[in-house]
C-alpha cells in the first residue's frame, strides 16, 4: 500500500467515523458513556 492510498483510507475513515457519531444518536451516546465511564475509573 502506498503512502497516498494510506492517507486517504486514514482520511476517508476519520471523516466517516465523526460523521457516524453526529448523525446516529445511539452510538454516539454509547460512546460518550463508555469514555465517561474509563475516564472516571482513571481518576485518581
């Protein structure tokens, strides 16, 4: 794989994964509850 296609898979995956989490409300608030949840647990 060239650098040029690994840069846009990186591209095309990062945009696709932000646009999941603001357009289907489910799996973002599952996400925020997960990250809440880890963060909490590490706060020492």
């Amino acid at each position: 794989m060239t650098l040029r296609n690994y840069l846009i898979l990186c591209a095309t995956g990062s945009l696709l994964s932000v646009l999941v989490l603001l357009l289907v409300p489910g799996v973002g608030e599952t996400i925020e509850g997960l990250l809440i949840a880890f963060l909490s647990s590490n706060a020492t």
